[in-house]
C-alpha cells in the first residue's frame, strides 16, 4: 500500500513546512527555540527523544525552511527562520482570511427574518 503524498519513511519531503509541523516532537523543538537560540544539545536534553532523533528532526525543520543552523567551533546553534514560519502564517492568514471574506458576503446577502 502506498504512503501519504510527501511523506516518506523518515517523515515529510524536504521543504515541506506543513509536513514538518506535522510531528509533535518537531513542534516542540520550535517551541524550544521560540524562548531563542540553542545547541543540540541543549534541544535534546529537554526532549523524551534521544540525541540522534532530535538532530534528525532539526534536520528536517531545516530543509523546510523553519530553522537555520550556525557553527559554533564544534556546536551547532539553532534558531528559528523568520521567513519559514512567515510563509506557513501567510498561507494561513490566506485561507482564512478569504474564508472569512466568504462568510461576510454570505452573511450580508442572506434575507434576515424576524425573531418570534
């Protein structure tokens, strides 16, 4: 049986926000980083995940876009990449912004009856 559309078997395709958004664990890691910029392991020790899963995670936020990495001597430092998340939120400020154009429009033409 095939697998869902972009995803494989170690998680989303690469540059997929919304498929990286879709494991709790990478959630948590941006959550992690939202609080500002971290080592692996300092991600890792505040995770029920082993080290290796946690930069296999990384990994994948970076390939979406969603975090950037920055050597530091032997550390690797994470942050969160504005233009990642900028663009999952303007694709959500899209959907609903013409689903609430939407309801507006409908909610102006619909015949008001009186309450009894």
């Amino acid at each position: 049986m095939a697998g869902r559309q972009g995803t494989g078997a170690d998680g989303p395709s690469p540059g997929d926000p919304f498929g990286a958004l879709g494991d709790p664990n990478r959630r948590e890691i941006l959550r992690l980083l939202s609080t500002g910029d971290k080592p692996v392991q300092e991600i890792a020790s505040a995770m029920p995940i082993s080290r290796p899963a946690v930069s296999r995670h990384l990994r994948l936020l970076k390939d979406a876009g969603m975090v950037a990495e920055e050597a530091q001597g032997t550390r690797r430092i994470y942050r969160l990449r504005e233009e990642g998340l900028h663009a999952v939120q303007a694709y959500l400020e899209g959907i609903w912004g013409d689903a609430a154009a939407r309801f507006a429009l409908l909610a102006e033409n619909v015949e008001r009856t009186p309450k009894l």
